[in-house]
C-alpha cells in the first residue's frame, strides 16, 4: 500500500508524464536502452501506471503484462493496450502470477513509494525464470541529503514533495533508503547486482522542457537505476 492516490490526479499525472522531462525524455528512454532486445521476452511491468513503457514494450516485440495499484491509471493504459494483460493490484499483496512466468520484471519509479521492499522483491523472484532479469529505478538516493538535509540518510526516511501535473499541485509521499539498504534488500531478495547506472538527459531532449542547469546529454542526480539477476 502506498500514501499517494494516483486515482485522484490520474488524468493529469499522464498527460503531464507524456512530454514531461523525468518521465518522457529521462526515466523511459533509459530504461528502453539498458532493456535492450526485448523481442520474444515476457515482461511484467510492475506499477505501470498509465502504461508508456507497455507501449513501447510492445511495440518492440515484448509479450507485456502490467499491474497498478491505480484503476484509474490501468483504465488509461487499456486505452492504448486494450489486449494487454493489465491488473489493478497492490505490489503490497502476493503477485496474481504463477512461478517463473516471465524473463524480465521492470519496475520503473516504483519502490521509492513503499516502506517494505521485502515482500516485493521476494515476489519478483518468484515470478521471474532462472536468471530472470530486474530492472529498478528509484529516486536518486545520492541526491536526498542535498534536496532534505534536515532529514535523516541512514535509514528509511519518509517524506513528502509537492508537485505539479498539468496545472494541479499534488503532494508525493516517499521513502527514502541509502544505497547500502537497497544492495541489502536486493541480495535478501534473491537477486545479485549486474549494473548500476546513473544515466544522462537523453541528448535530444527539447531545451524547453530541461530542468535547469540541466543539459542536453548531460548527467545529474535524477533517478539511480539498478540491473539485477535473480538467484
């Protein structure tokens, strides 16, 4: 269970998502390439949200199944995959998926929501085949204590952020962990670190929607992305 109804702002999270800098030309686009060849893949993509990633999941040949919390957010992502096999489903509860169902688990902007990564991460190894691949990003942990230096780093830190989507100013509710709490949870999990990535703003991203002191290909603390192999 999460802190943030999507429900409420469903509309305006994805139209603001569909061009918006972190989304469309940061997270999704680094993602797609660290992914690589998904054709013939089975893939999950887990609190999909209004389903960008399905889509273009899709459209490169991955076999996608997708689950939010949010009906509102699925009832969006039917609209542009109405064969798709999308769920409304708490990451919370045990995944409606048998053992060993899909190659790839890509949980995007995900986990940064939830106090308990244990039930989680334990139910993504369960789904994935024998050196099935996750692939996690997350708020930035390197950047917390510059953003909220009053607030605590070592340890899990919840917090709240206001944000505005398509004109409406909503707050975000986090949970903040050090990257030592993450590569604990992950090895618990049942997963072994492949890759840590810090990826740059996407080199064609329009000037007008870079953040400032932001860059056309250039790095900065955004989002940390993490490759793993299940056990």
């Amino acid at each position: 269970m999460v802190d943030s109804d999507y429900d409420q702002f469903a509309e305006a999270y994805a139209s603001a998502n569909a061009s918006g800098f972190f989304n469309a030309w940061y997270e999704k686009p680094a993602m797609l390439r660290l992914l690589g060849d998904v054709r013939g893949k089975r893939i999950l993509d887990a609190g999909c949200g209004s389903g960008p990633a399905s889509v273009s999941l899709t459209e490169a040949g991955g076999e996608v199944s997708g689950f939010d919390l949010s009906a509102a957010m699925i009832e969006i992502a039917r609209r542009n995959l109405p064969d798709a096999d999308l769920r409304v489903h708490d990451l919370a509860e045990p995944l409606p998926w048998d053992d060993d169902t899909f190659d790839i688990v890509v949980a995007s902007l995900v986990l940064h929501y939830l106090p308990n990564w244990s039930d989680p991460l334990s139910e993504f190894n369960r789904v994935l085949g024998p050196r099935g691949r996750l692939l996690i990003s997350v708020n930035h942990p390197g950047a917390f204590p510059i953003v909220h230096p009053d607030l605590e780093y070592f340890g899990v830190t919840k917090y709240t952020e206001d944000y505005e989507f398509a004109g409406r100013s909503v707050d975000l509710t986090f949970f903040h962990r050090p990257l030592s709490t993450m590569a604990t949870s992950f090895a618990e999990g049942g997963f072994r670190i492949v890759g840590i990535h810090e990826p740059p703003a996407d080199p064609d991203t329009p000037v007008e929607v870079l953040p400032r002191g932001v860059e056309p290909g250039g790095q900065f603390l955004g989002f940390l992305f993490f490759d793993l192999e299940a056990r």
